[in-house]
C-alpha cells in the first residue's frame, strides 16, 4: 500500500483492536485519516486493520502496549519514520481491574477490601500508559498544523457525579481502581491542556457511555459506534474548539 498524501491526517488510537477504540478508528478512517491501530498482540492489531482497509479506509496496525515502555518508544519511532507527525492521538486504552463483569458485579474493587496489586495495575494502564504514550508522541504532535488529544474516561471518573446519593451510580459498588483511575485521567487531561494551550494542542476527555463491549461483559446499552462518536467529535475539533473539558453524547460533564 501506498504511503497517504501529505494532507492525510494522520490518528493514533491505543486500544484499538476492539470495542470502542475499533470503533473510533473506523470512524476516523471514514473521515478521510490514516488510523494506526494500537494493540498489545500483532495479530489482532493486523486483523482490525485489515477490516478497516476492507470498508476503503487507511489503517496500520502498531504493536503498542501502553504498559510497555519499549513498545510506546517504538510506536512512536515507526509513526515519526513513516509520517513525520501526529495530528490526533486516542488514549483509549484501558482496563477495570475486574475482568469482564458488569458494573454491578465488580465487588472486589471495594476500597476497605481492594487488593492493592490490583489498584497499582489499573492505574499502570489507565493513568500511567496515558503519560507514557503521550510524552512519546509529543513531539510528533507539535509537527501538526492542528494536533488533538482525546483521553477516553468514564462518568465513574466524574467526583460530582460518584458524589450524588442520589445520583445514577449510586446503586454500584464502591471503587478503589477503576473510579479513581478515571478521576486521575480527568485531571491529568486539565494539567497537559494547560501546559500545552499555548501550542494549539486541545486536550480533552470524553465519556462514551456505558457502551456494549468485553470490559462490561457486553452488558451495556450503547454501541461502540454510538459510543465513538464523542470522542471522534473532539479528535476532529476546529481550532475554536473546547480544551480542558470533558464531554458525553449530550454535552459537558462536571468534574
């Protein structure tokens, strides 16, 4: 295949072999970008690719485990040999900590019961893998005309919302990993758009909803279509757009 023009934009999606990352690549694709699937296994990252250049879009897969350093720096060695920059970068890969159970059902993230290596593990991936992937491809970024960073999150994340007794998820179990983690993500996305403001660099966080996909054992009610959309709106805003928030479907969410 041939190399995309110049004036292809060019996407980098973690995550991206299922789920709502696959589907934000498809979406992005469609969209006229070159998407570069991230995935921990090859073959799988190949095979999502594959699907996407099947439908007429421009996909790559990249081994990249957000937990890997050595995979992050090489993503970002491949992304700055074959296209010299980054316009848009997804962190959407993520883990609850729980396995694939429903909201419900996730008892173990418990604080006053929580296993602290399970904490430690789904901050490494949740929090941590977003800093490690975005300081990596930084500099490719500053190389587009019009760079954006979209960082998936979770109304979990949201400390107004969790806080409400009221409120739609005071029905599930307490969280001491995954919560927090999307709580931390929040607030990192506020410190790198007011570091990077300056630059022209958006940076803001999108909650899909609570969309049908492996991490809640297909529990959900959204599509991972319907749950992209968000974040393919914010990875595609004009240089008026928003930078430090954070977005559903519907509009702005309180922190």
């Amino acid at each position: 295949m041939n190399e995309p023009a110049t004036h292809r934009k060019v996407a980098l999606i973690t995550g991206a072999n299922k789920g709502i990352g696959r589907a934000i690549a498809e979406q992005l694709a469609a969209l006229g970008m070159t998407v570069l699937i991230g995935a921990r296994d090859p073959r799988r990252g190949e095979e999502a690719a594959t699907s996407v250049r099947a439908t007429g879009g421009d996909a790559r897969a990249v081994t990249l485990d957000v937990t890997d350093p050595a995979t992050v720096e090489e993503a970002a060695k491949q992304v700055e040999e074959r296209f010299g920059r980054l316009d848009v970068l997804v962190n959407n890969a993520g883990i609850t900590g729980s396995g694939q159970v429903s909201p419900e059902e996730a008892h173990d993230q418990i604080p006053s019961t929580v296993d602290l290596d399970m904490v430690r593990r789904v901050f490494e991936t949740n929090v941590f893998g977003v800093i490690a992937v975005t300081n990596a491809l930084l500099p490719l970024l500053r190389k587009s005309p019009a760079p954006r960073i979209v960082n998936v999150s979770s109304a979990a994340g949201s400390l107004t919302i969790a806080a409400n007794p009221d409120g739609p998820l005071a029905g599930l179990p307490t969280s001491a990993a995954y919560t927090p983690s999307k709580t931390a993500l929040n607030a990192l996305t506020v410190q790198y758009a007011q570091e990077l403001r300056g630059d022209g660099i958006l940076v803001n966080t999108a909650d899909p909803g609570y969309v049908d996909t492996d991490i809640n054992n297909h529990r959900g009610y959204l599509t991972p279509a319907q749950g992209a959309a968000v974040v393919v709106w914010l990875a595609t805003l004009t240089d008026d757009g928003p930078t430090a928030g954070f977005f559903n479907a519907d509009g702005p969410l309180p922190w």
